[in-house]
C-alpha cells in the first residue's frame, strides 16, 4: 500500500490546513493525525479479521500488547517483541497467559548482540508513560539518563528459523526500521509475510525522508507483501 491519502472532505480540509503557518497549522495536523488514526485502526481490525484462523503474526515494538491482544482475539498466533524491562513485564502480565502468544523480551534487528534502550524524554517509570517512544535511536527526544542495556535479535535469522509463513508483521520500533526494512529485504524475509504494517518516523529525523520515500516506492512497486507504510 501506497501513503496514505485523506479520505472525504474533512480530511482534505485538514490536509491543506495543516501547511498554514502557526497555531491553525499545528491543531489541524492534530486534528488530522487523530483522524488517520482511527481510519487506520479500522483497516487493521478489518485485516484481522480477514486473515485466516490461526495465523502466525509478529508484533514488533509490541510494548504492553495491545495489538498483540486483539490479533490473540481474533484467533490468531502472536510473537511479540518488546525489549524494554520495565514494558516488558507488564506485557507479560497482559498477554503472557494467553493460548497463542509468544513473548520475545529482545529487539528486532539486523545481528545478535546488545544495544543500548532509551526512554523517551517524559518516560516515567511507574506509569510506562513515554514507553512507546523508547528506541535503540539517539535523538533529541531521549533521555540517556534512563538507558538500558538489551539484547537484540537477528529477525531475519530468527524468521528463518520459525520456517513458517507470516500472515502479517507490525513494526512500531522508533527509527529501528531504517535498517531493519533493508536488511528483511536483502535475507529474503518479505517473500514469506503477507502484510507488513510500519510506522516510518521521519518526522523525527527529516534526514530520513528520502530514505522514507524510497520505502514508500518499495511498498508501491511490490505485489508482495501488502505494505502500510503509514501505521501510528
């Protein structure tokens, strides 16, 4: 799938809204991140549901489960990856139990190893607020402060393993994905998953733009797998 375009006329609106300058700029792409959001959610319950039963997904960034909950729902098999401890524990006391999931306490990546966590800038330790914006990426945004040393694991290697295909893949990893996306791509891994749903994160690092653009035209060109490439 291609990026994605604003739907009617509220959104079209809020489009071009949102390159006014100041205030009325910024609530517009507010108002239109928040509607693109509940579009998207409604796509994604809609693929869900599609999929047939008892399909192997893996969530990547999956943080306190609550994709990994509604896939488990709808009758399907979950690896789910979250490195944080701190996130980690309480995913697992979410969904842990569950038949079908598979609760991997590691980062996806593109070799073995360890890498350093680090907490978004408002991460609080006793509410997890913030924890979705920790990443194995340095920007401005995090605290080195609140670092934590992970391990990280080869997805490509560790898929290739599996040796079973992937109905979808989620990946919300906070910049992770400009050498994950690449690395998958060299070993193979997409032409074994149907859907892969990514959350790009130039907005956080516009030197990435051009890097997100030719994902974008990867995702366009491709007849397998189905991209969306505007996940949140």
């Amino acid at each position: 799938m291609t990026k994605r375009q604003p739907r009617g006329l509220w959104q079209t609106v809020l489009w071009r809204s949102m390159h006014l300058p100041g205030a009325a700029g910024r609530s517009a792409a507010r108002k239109l991140r928040r509607s693109l959001k509940r579009m998207i959610e409604r796509d994604f319950l809609d693929l869900a549901k599609s999929l047939p039963p008892n399909s192997l997904c893996v969530d990547l960034g999956a943080n306190i489960g609550t994709i990994t909950d509604i896939l488990l729902d709808h009758g399907h098999r979950v690896i789910a990856f979250e490195p944080d401890p701190a996130t980690f524990k309480v995913l697992a006391e979410n969904v842990g139990t569950r038949a079908g999931a598979t609760l991997v306490q590691a980062a996806a990546g593109t070799a073995e190893g360890t890498a350093t966590l680090m907490r978004d800038k408002e991460w609080n330790p006793e509410t997890l607020y913030g924890s979705e914006g920790s990443s194995l990426v340095e920007t401005s945004g995090r605290k080195a402060e609140d670092a934590v040393d992970v391990r990280v694991v080869d997805l490509a290697a560790y898929l290739r393993d599996i040796d079973e295909d992937i109905a979808l893949l989620k990946m919300d990893i906070e910049g992770g994905e400009w050498d994950l996306i690449p690395h998958l791509d060299r070993e193979g891994s997409f032409d074994r998953i149907d859907h892969v749903l990514v959350e790009t994160h130039e907005w956080s690092d516009p030197s990435r733009e051009a890097t997100a653009a030719h994902f974008r035209e990867m995702a366009r060109t491709r007849s397998h797998p189905k991209f969306q490439m505007d996940w949140i």
